[in-house]
C-alpha cells in the first residue's frame, strides 16, 4: 500500500463518482477503480458499494476514510515538523558553561535571545571548567562549550572567540597594596608587587590557558609566583579572597562580586598583557542545525558586544489604511491554509534569497508581507540575532503567523504606505512586491527606511506570461463575470526587467545583485495541484467577486485550460514552470 493509493481513495470517497474522482487526479476512470480494486483485495473488505448511479462508502470504508485522512494529515504534519528540525526550528542543544563565563552579561543575553528566536528548541544545561567541557564537546557529550581561554590538545574542537577583557587583581579591603592610594580612588597594582603574596589561582587542568597566561607574565616581571591554594571554581577564589586568605585575579565582568569586602584593580604593567577571553566551543564538521543558529547568534552578539552596541527593539509605523487607492490594495482574501498547502515548495526562494545576505551585525528586520509567518521563521532563522517583525494586509495570514511565531510582532498594513519610525538593517519582501504598483516611487522609499549598508531584500514573481497566468486572463474574459474580473489581474506597472531594477535601485543609491531563476515546481496530484497552488496566491482576487456556483465554474474551466499545457507524468505528478526574479540592494 502506497500514499497515493490513500490519495486515490480519499478522492473517490469524496466525489462519491469514480469518473469524477478521475477527473480530478487527471486520470483515465478505468486505471482508478483498478486502483481502488487492488486496495480492496489488499485490505480485505469492500471500500464501496457500486450502482449505476454512483458509489457509496461501505461501513468498512467509512471508518478508513477517516484513517486515511489521518495518515495523509499526519504525513504533511510530518514532512512539515522534519523541515523545522532541518532549519533548527525544532530539536534539542547541550549547552555547557563554565562559571566565569556565565558571569558575564553577553552570556545570558546570548542564551535569552536564542530562547525567544527558537522557543522549540530543547535546551539542558551543564556547569563545568574549561577542560572538562572541551572533552565533553569534543567526545559528543554535550553540542557547545562556552569556556574562557581554549584548551590545547584536541584537534576536533573548533573555537569561536566571542570577546576579550581584561583579568583584574582582587585584593580584601584593606590590603596593604591599598593604602598607599589617595582616598576614593583604585590604584593600577603592578604586577612584580605581587611577589610575596599568596595567590589563589584555579587549578591548572580546568583553566590551563588562563592560568599559565599568568605564571608567564610573573615570570616575565622577574619572580615566581607563591601559589598558596587552588581551587575548582573562579567563584571559590573571591570568596577565598574576602575571607582574607589570599590574592587572586578574576575576569572584569565579576567585579561586583562581594563588593564590600573585595576590590577590584587593574594590573600596571603585565606582559603579556593578561586577558580573560570568552570562547565557544564546538565540534569540527558538528553542524546541526540547532548547534549552528546558536553559534551563529552567538557570533553576531559577540560582535555588537565588541561594537559597543545592543540589539534594539524594531519600530515601525504603517499609515492610515484607506488612503490607499481601493484598486490597488492588496487583496485582503487570502487563505492562510490554503497557501501553506505547498509550503516546502513555496519556501525555495525564500532560502535562496536570503543566501544572498550579509548577516554580519543584523539587528533589525521587517518582513513585508509576511503572509503565514513562513519567511519570517526563515528569516529569524537566518538572522537570529536581530529583532524581528511583520506585516501584511490578511487578518487570515496575520493570525497564521502571531500562532506560528508568538514571540514575532505582526501588524496590519499596506507596504506602499509603510515606513519605519527607526530604519531596519534588512527589509524583505517574499512575493508580495508584484501587488504594489509604481515601484519607481516605492523602491527609494523603502531603501530610505533602511540603515546605512542595509539591505533590501526582494523575490517577485515573473510569470504572467506563463500558460498558467493566460489561462486564468482567458477564463476571466468570460462575459458572465468580465467586467467583474476586469481588476482581477496583478498591475501591469508592477512587472519590470531585471535591467530596469538594477537601474532604478542604483539611481535610489544601492549597490545591487539582480538574478532570475525559473523554478520547476513538482506537484502530486496532476492539474487539479496547480489549481490547488493559485488558489492560494494568484487565483484570489478572480475568485473574490464570484458567487459560490461562479468560483465552481471558474475552476473548473481553469482546470481544463492549464491541463492542457501542463502535461502530467507518468507518477501522477505535475511539473509547474515558475520564473521569479530577486534583488538585493544594500543601501550606501
């Protein structure tokens, strides 16, 4: 038993009419009820019974229908959770730190921004010093390390340096190395002062870099450092230190720890200077995607850390709807549901576009519309480290997303009239430009809400004179609903070349890359799938102003029209030509 014998039943079983079922699956009558014969004999029981009127479903049958719907739903439920686990939407991530490193505040920041990106993804926690988590990425144990100085010796391992800062002295309040200092004020400790005292240091396996970082650079100052007491933990050391037992040198992102019976100072004269990295541990050739979006996040952050900035909150205004001209608004029908049906279809140029991309530094984004919410889970994906939103004309296609990605802001809104109060670094736009008419006016306008080096991001149909687009302009040409449809077909102002996007971009000041790629979308399912597809996108706005009867008709008639020029192969698939064209302009 194959899907599509479930397919070929749950047709007929809608139809109640083998010749009608067969129709739809763009199939000879004959082929399907041997179809339907074979899973019979294979089951074992009856699905219908046949008379010269029709069909009807069996009690046996009637109960497998609803088995067989299930199946199929849980198929595409299936296919669609696996493309997640794919993108690192969905899936688990071993995370180990060290507790230095957890101290400082790009940590948590880093861990609170990955959680609220991907709220699916699994996340255990495990503390441990530099060696110990090194050897448990390195064994598999755990997927990242976040650890302080790298720990040599294990080939594997790949390291990611997030940041630098400097190791401080910490000495008990009161140290004699303190009262020589003018009241109110931290004096820089050089470092041969510290000949004499006893030092209260990490032990040597789980923090090797750091700790001979600094018997190097005592060395170097002329003496050998007197170790009085080695510890498991950095934390242990201050405590040892505010219990007057000792000296000890801690990251600066700790200073604050045990503020009233410590102080922090700087170290003079240090060579080499000592520094207190923050490192990322991963595994050679590890590449998971839940792995790769933390790293990924984690870079980013790291470099607007080292920048001195934060990611900030996008903000963004949409003006009043209706001074929009009412025949050029973006049609306000569209199905949520229905266009998600061929969503791993759809998704293609989404990820090639976004391939495109300078992530380095992203902090915001907008989405224009965003339909369901699928760009932009792909979006965020691709830039985790930014702060995300959407917007689109379908309260439908709205509430998909607010589901989809509850932590995402979307709002309602036309994209001709859109600006953003605070410019976004990335403006995308997945197939929805083509309803927007004069880009002349609407591209400078959108590169003027961007940030110097932005990027505008956008995928455009280009297939109105694909067979599929004629069919339904000749469909619509039908008196009976003509001069309704007459609005019906995308602006022809909104279709250019791509030579003329390149031009008008440059002159609006962006660098630009321009391509066009012509998919060949496979679709189980015959004609009847291509039908399926626009009606999801394209077919709206001629289905829209038709009654009931009316958009029964018109499908049909589009159905006979596209098969003819959509020949189905010999698996019962459909191939369905479809040109789009891409731009990324980044603004200079």
């Amino acid at each position: 038993m194959e899907l599509r014998h479930l397919r070929y039943f749950v047709m007929v079983a809608e139809e109640r009419h083998f010749t009608r079922a067969a129709a739809r699956l763009n199939m000879q009558q004959p082929p399907l009820s041997q179809q339907i014969r074979a899973l019979e004999d294979e089951l074992g029981f009856a699905l219908f019974v046949r008379h010269p009127k029709g069909i009807e479903l069996t009690a046996g049958g009637a109960a497998f229908l609803s088995q067989a719907r299930d199946i199929l739903q849980r198929v595409e439920d299936g296919t669609r959770v696996a493309a997640r686990v794919a993108e690192g939407i969905e899936g688990t991530l071993a995370l180990g730190f060290t507790s230095s490193a957890a101290t400082h505040p790009l940590i948590p920041r880093i861990v609170r921004a990955y959680r609220e990106r991907f709220p699916q993804v699994v996340i255990t926690l495990a503390e441990g010093n530099a060696r110990e988590l090194s050897e448990h990425v390195a064994n598999a144990e755990i997927d990242l390390g976040i650890i302080r100085a790298p720990v040599g010796g294990a080939p594997s391992l790949r390291y990611h340096r997030l940041l630098n800062e400097a190791l401080l002295l910490v000495l008990p309040v009161g140290h004699r190395l303190l009262r020589e200092a003018p009241e109110g004020t931290t004096p820089a400790i050089p470092l041969a002062a510290l000949a004499d005292e006893p030092l209260i240091l990490v032990r040597r396996p789980g923090a090797p870099g750091m700790y001979a970082n600094l018997l190097n650079a005592c060395e170097n100052a002329g003496f050998k450092p007197r170790v009085a007491c080695e510890v498991e933990r950095m934390l242990t050391n201050l405590n040892l230190v505010a219990a007057g037992m000792g000296i000890s040198v801690v990251p600066a992102s700790m200073r604050g720890l045990h503020a009233d019976s410590v102080v922090y100072c700087p170290i003079a004269d240090a060579k080499p200077r000592l520094m207190a990295p923050i490192t990322l541990v991963q595994r050679e050739h590890a590449n998971a995607p839940p792995m790769q979006n933390f790293v990924t996040l984690a870079r980013q952050l790291g470099i607007l850390h080292r920048r001195g900035e934060a990611p900030r909150p996008w903000a963004a205004t949409s003006r009043d709807h209706d001074r929009l001209n009412p025949q050029r608004k973006l049609p306000m029908n569209w199905s949520a549901k229905q266009y998600s049906k061929y969503e791993q279809e759809r998704n293609r140029p989404i990820h090639d576009l976004l391939s495109q991309l300078n992530t380095e530094g992203i902090r915001s984004a907008m989405d224009l519309g965003c339909g369901p919410g699928n760009s932009t889970e792909i979006l965020r994906a691709r830039l985790p480290a930014a702060d995300i939103s959407g917007l689109d004309s379908s309260e439908d296609m709205l509430a998909a997303a607010r589901k989809r990605l509850p932590g995402v802001t979307f709002e309602a809104g036309d994209i001709s009239q859109w600006k953003a109060n605070i410019p976004v670094d990335v403006i995308l736009s997945n197939a929805a430009l083509q309803w927007v008419p004069d880009h002349e006016r609407l591209l400078p306008a959108l590169l003027a809400s961007l940030t110097p080096g932005g990027q505008l991001a956008a995928q455009m149909p280009d297939n109105l004179d694909e067979p599929a687009h004629k069919a339904m302009r000749a469909v619509a040409s039908d008196a009976r609903w003509a001069d309704r449809l007459k609005n019906a077909a995308r602006p022809a102002d909104s279709r250019h070349s791509p030579d003329w996007y390149y031009k008008v971009l440059r002159n609006a000041g962006a660098s630009v890359n321009v391509w066009r790629t012509v998919y060949h979308h496979a679709l189980a399912g015959g004609p009847a799938a291509i039908v399926e597809w626009f009606k999801g996108s394209a077919l709206g706005p001629f289905l829209k102003p038709l009654n009931e009867e009316e958009r029964e008709l018109f499908l049909a008639r589009y159905e006979e029209a596209v098969a003819k020029d959509h020949p189905t192969q010999p698996d019962g698939t459909v191939l369905l030509p479809f040109p789009r064209l891409f731009f990324v302009a980044t603004r200079e």
